[in-house]
C-alpha cells in the first residue's frame, strides 16, 4: 500500500485502487506491514500530548501521567486498534449482502485497512497543542475516510450499479463511525482504569 496514493484514491475509483488490486496483498501482509505501523501513530502521539503538553488537547489528569502509566494506554489503544481493524473487515464482508456481492475477505480487509488512513495521521496534529487543530485535523480525516470508502466500494467490490454502491458506502461509512465511538468509549475506560489503580 503506498500512501502517496491517498489523495488520488479519494477522488477516483481507478487511480490508486487499480494499483492496490492489481498487488492484491495478501491479508496478513497488508495487517503487518501497513495496518500495525499505521495504527502505532496515535497511541504514540497520545503518550507525547500526555506527557509533553498535558491538558493541551486532552482533559488534564492529576497528578500527570507517568510515562509508564501512558505507556499502558496506548498499548492498550494499539491492541483495540488492531482488533477494530480486523473486525471492520469481517462486517465489510457481511455487509456485501445488502447489495447483492460476496466480496473477497481480502477486498473487505484492503478497504478497513485503506479508510482509517486520515484518521491514523490525523493524530500527527497531536504535535500542535490546539484543541482546534485536532478537531479540524479529526473532522478533515472524517471527511477523507468517507471518500476514500465511497471511492473504493466500486472498484473493489466490483459493484457496477451506482446506487447500490451508495448504498454500500454508507453503511461502511456509519459502522465505521459506531467503530470510532467504540474505540473512544474503550480508551476512556483504559484511561479510568489506569487512573483507577494509582
């Protein structure tokens, strides 16, 4: 997966997807040398904003976290991440039915793993202590998510009606949005439990 290909992707249906279907990588490739490196940036960026500007961007937690407390954090949001990622793919899968397909286990992996992209590097926004740059870097990422599902349910679904391509898109695009909130609802418990064993 090249990410110099992001912007193309997320407003064509061929530039960028022909390519990534053309190397059909395989599923455990694409998760370890895309989706795990990927995903490293915004526990990474939340134990910098933690440690470095606290209460900058997050609520501030007192006495500040140590670095092993937001350590055990972003581990924790690492592994949650990763599994979200796989299960986003198994939905994708499911979902197929609305619309008529049986996609590919690896068509549905390749479209978990491409749309959470902006998202991931949205969180490199962490480096500017502003909780309105992260909130406009987060609702740009949204923005580029939905295109990016929107432009790669086409081509890697083989869907030639664009209306059940629609169709499709935005239920990829809500369950992703439920996955989101989930994964935030899982972070504020990993934060209170820590805090909880102080």
């Amino acid at each position: 997966m090249n990410t110099h290909n992001l912007p193309k992707m997320m407003f064509s249906y061929t530039d960028g997807w022909q390519d990534l279907i053309k190397a059909h990588p395989a599923v455990k490739r694409m998760f370890t040398m895309y989706v795990m490196p990927m995903s490293l940036i915004p526990p990474v960026m939340f134990m910098y904003a933690s440690i470095v500007t606290p209460g900058a961007v997050f609520p501030a937690v007192m006495p500040m976290f140590s670095v092993m407390e937001a350590f055990a954090v972003a581990v924790g949001f690492y592994v949650v991440e990763l599994a979200m990622v796989a299960l986003m793919a198994s939905i994708i899968q499911q979902m197929g039915e609305v619309v008529g397909v049986t996609p590919a286990h690896e068509e549905a992996f390749m479209l978990a793993a491409v749309a959470p992209t902006p998202l991931w590097l949205a969180s490199l926004a962490l480096f500017i202590p502003s909780l309105w740059v992260n909130g406009l870097a987060l609702a740009v990422a949204w923005v580029a998510s939905a295109a990016l599902i929107f432009h790669g349910v086409t081509p890697l679904f083989k869907l030639q009606d664009p209306g059940k391509a629609r169709l499709m898109g935005w239920f990829v695009l809500m369950t992703g949005i439920m996955a989101w909130i989930g994964l935030m609802v899982v972070m504020t418990l990993i934060l209170s439990m820590v805090v909880g064993l102080r």
